[in-house]
C-alpha cells in the first residue's frame, strides 16, 4: 500500500501536495531518520565544540577518520529521510535548501579550521573526505576479499 493511499497523517495538514511513497521506503526514512537523528544528539555532548578553540587537538581517529563533517552529513541524511518519509515536496525542496546551507557552512567552516590548525588541518583534509566516508566503503571492501 502507497503512503498517500493509507494517508499519512502529516501530509494533509503540514505537507500538501506530495508524492506517492511506497510503505517500505517510508518506513526506512523513519529508521534513517531516527539513526541520523541520534549521531546528531551524539555529536553535542558531552561537550560543546562551536569553535575550534574548544578542542585541545584536531580530532582525526574515531569515526572521524572516514568523515571530516559527521555532523552535517547526519543533518543532510535526517533532513533528506523526514522528506522522503513524509513525501511531501515541500519536505524535499526544504530539504535540498537546508543542504545547499550546510554546504556552504562545510566551506565557512574548513577555511576557519585551516587558519587554525594549519599543517595538521592540511594533511587531515588531503586524508579524509568532507562528507562521504568512502574509506569505509573500502575497508569493508578489503575484509571480504
């Protein structure tokens, strides 16, 4: 059953006019959503980092060894996943809005870590992608060779 058959619940009220979404893949939308939403709660604690100030070195291990801007990627997928899952074309224009944003934030953003971290930054940013964690993809690759 199509998610503008059964009618979701947002959709007339806040959400008009959309498209048909199968069941399933509005489902996953709310699973991604759900995930994306949690690693960003994750990313504000336990402590505030709005400036690279805050940090008492450059962060290069750990998740962020595939992804420089976790973040905002989890920002990009929550917002992409609410639009999908609603099916409203309201959702996705915003959603491709709020992307175009945090792109330009990334730029803002990699300027300010380069002039503070400088070399470090430098090499780090040759190493790793600004978003999507492709040495993932290839680590994942190798182990099941």
């Amino acid at each position: 059953m199509l998610a503008h058959q059964c009618g979701h619940p947002l959709n007339p009220i806040f959400f008009p006019p959309y498209i048909p979404i199968p069941d399933i893949l509005r489902k996953i939308s709310y699973a991604v959503f759900a995930l994306s939403f949690i690693a960003i709660i994750h990313s504000k604690f336990p402590k505030k980092h709005d400036k690279p100030e805050d940090f008492k070195k450059l962060y290069t291990d750990g998740v962020y060894r595939f992804c420089k801007h976790l973040f905002y990627l989890s920002m990009m997928i929550c917002s992409i996943s609410l639009a999908v899952s609603t099916g409203s074309i309201i959702a996705m224009i915003l959603s491709i809005l709020i992307i175009l944003t945090l792109l330009v934030v990334i730029e803002i953003e990699e300027k300010e870590l380069e002039i503070y971290w400088g070399e470090t930054w430098r090499e780090y940013a040759k190493r790793n992608p600004k978003l999507i964690p492709i040495r993932i993809y290839i680590e994942l690759f190798k182990r099941c060779r």
